[in-house]
C-alpha cells in the first residue's frame, strides 16, 4: 500500500473528503455530539494502534513527570552563574610587542 504524503494530489482528496463528512456530519447532529464521536474514533484508534499500553503510558508519564533523583533547577544560581560567565573581563592583557627579526633589528 502506499503511503500518503502532503503535497499530493491523493491526500488533498482524502483529506477534503474526511472534511466535508465531518462538517455534514455537524451540520446533521451537531457539534457536541460529533465532537464525542471524533473522541471516541481517537480512543478506538490508539487502542487499536498501540502495542504495549503500559509502556506508552510509562513513557508518557515520565516525560510529564521527572525522577526523584533529579533535582531542581535553583533559578537564582543558575542566572547569577550565567551572568558571570558572560561579563567580560575589566582587564583584558593584551601582547603587542612583536618579535623582533633580524631585518628589524638592523634598523
């Protein structure tokens, strides 16, 4: 089967045709209850999509959720070390001298 990609002419008809059945479809019996069936094709989609729910839900909960280990960001040190870090030196030694070759020297 092939895969559907944006840009093409497929696409563009499928998508148009799920749009105008959509916007029949709340035009016929409204909005909320069209909005309920569009959650209810979500749910049934993951169901049938996702392998391993308990892993999908781990792995989103951890995303949402740090560790206990990780500890948090003191905002305060965290700007006062980034401010030090971009102040530039009062002082700035510079060496100008050049070195002298022979051809100088003789001068």
């Amino acid at each position: 089967m092939k895969k559907l990609k944006f840009g093409e002419t497929l696409t563009g008809l499928i998508l148009g045709g799920i749009l105008v059945a959509l916007g029949a479809l709340v035009m016929l019996i409204g909005f909320w209850r069209v909005l309920i069936l569009v959650c209810l094709f979500g749910v049934g989609y993951f169901i049938g999509t996702v392998d391993n729910k308990e892993d999908f839900f781990k792995q989103q909960i951890r995303k949402v959720i740090p560790d206990k280990s990780a500890q948090p960001i003191n905002l305060k040190e965290e700007i006062a070390r980034e401010q030090e870090q971009s102040q530039i030196p009062q002082k700035m030694v510079f060496n100008f001298e050049e070195e002298k070759t022979e051809d100088q020297s003789e001068e």
